[in-house]
C-alpha cells in the first residue's frame, strides 16, 4: 500500500530535550516536505526536499532541521523544542515539486 | 510571500443543498490542489488542476481553476453527511519546492 509514514504519532517532551520525528514514504517519491498546523495559521511549510541531499526552507524553518540521506525517508530534527513549537506536524510526498501531495498521519507534539 | 485567501472560512449546510468554495490569490500558480482533511488525519488529495480554466469533476464535486491560474472553485452538489470536514486549496509552481495553502474552509453537513 501507497503510504507516508510518521513516528511517533504523539509526543509530550520538555524544552530543550532533542527529538526526532520520523518520516518515511514507500512511493519512490522525489519531493518530500514538512508542515506544522496551528489553529487559525493553517499548514506552514517549514522544510522540502526536491532529491536526495537537496533541501531548502519553507516559510517557518526557524528551530528545525532536517536531512535527506535516502530517497524514502525525511527526518525532521527539533534541537532545542521550545513551547511554541507544540503543534501538529505533517510530512508530505510526492513524485515531483509542484504536484498533488501525500500527507502522513500527523504527529501531534506538545513542548511543556 | 505568495497567499491563498480562502472563503467562506466556515460553511454549515443541510443535507441536499449545494455550496461553493473559493480560492482567491493575486499570484499566478502552476498547479493548484484541493485537499480534505478530517479531524486527526492528514490531509487527502482531491485534484490538481494545471490548465487556466481547466474544470475536473469528481462525483459530486466540480473543480475550476481560474483563466489566469490565480483563482480556483470548488462546487459541492447535493451536499451529504459525509462531505464535512476541512477543505485545503494549495497553489505550488512545476518542478518548485515551495507550496502555499489558504486557511480552509471548514464544512458541516447536517442530516
């Protein structure tokens, strides 16, 4: 089955304690990015990957990073999580920038 | 900065009527994309629409990408139950990275 995978679905941390969130697509994709959704902003971007080893800032990049290694997979890196990055996360994929997206399930995350 | 204004931000209709849905930018996009989303879950692509005036149906639901590709509509005919939720324009430009959503518009049916 076509998917984009996230882990883990939910987490409560503390701030300052790194994390990473898991993203993995099984659909050969090019493309893959990185959104957060907060109520009354809507998605925001805040990283994507044309290829393998290319990456590039979205609108809100400001205290994440990211890598893309492998063609499948796009892990979004919080180094130092502060409260107003809790928030629900979504990857994206798909076959080239400017198309139709796959989203993942979401990663609900909270910053105590 | 390109925008995607969305209107109306919140829809609440019964079941049968019809509704439209508007997305309005004063940028030109490429390709334009409508998604719905449910509570919990990611968004899920309905149609892309890469053609000034382009008009795609999908059952119930007719899409229109404006002439000069900065405008797009979605058109829900005899709404039911199972349309609500949040629905998401997004413009993106071929072979770019960036792509821009407006805020949704959140849709009720009601039975």
């Amino acid at each position: 089955e076509a998917q984009v995978t996230q882990n883990p679905r939910y987490l409560i941390t503390v701030t300052g304690k790194k994390l990473t969130v898991t993203c993995s697509q099984n659909m050969n994709h090019e493309y893959m990015s990185w959104y957060r959704q907060d109520p009354g902003l809507g998605l925001r971007q805040i990283y994507y990957s044309m290829n393998v080893e290319v990456t590039d800032k979205g609108d809100v990049p400001e205290g994440y990073k990211v890598s893309r290694k492998e063609k499948r997979n796009f892990p979004l890196i919080l180094e130092s999580p502060s409260p107003n990055q809790t928030s629900l996360y979504f990857c994206a994929s798909s076959f080239r920038g400017g198309g139709g997206q796959f989203f993942g399930p979401g990663t609900r995350l909270t910053v105590l | 900065t390109q925008l995607l204004e969305q209107s109306p931000q919140f829809l609440s209709i019964q079941e049968g009527e019809n509704l439209t849905v508007y997305c309005n930018s004063s940028s030109v996009f490429s390709s334009l994309q409508w998604y719905r989303q449910e509570p919990g879950e990611g968004p899920v692509l309905l149609v892309t629409v890469v053609t000034g005036g382009e008009v795609k149906k999908l059952k119930r639901l007719t899409f229109q990408f404006g002439d000069a590709r900065k405008d797009s509509s979605l058109h829900i005919t005899a709404a039911q139950p199972g349309d609500t939720g949040l629905y998401l324009c997004a413009g993106a430009n071929t072979n770019a990275g960036k792509s821009t959503f407006g805020d949704g518009t959140t849709l009720t049916v009601k039975p």
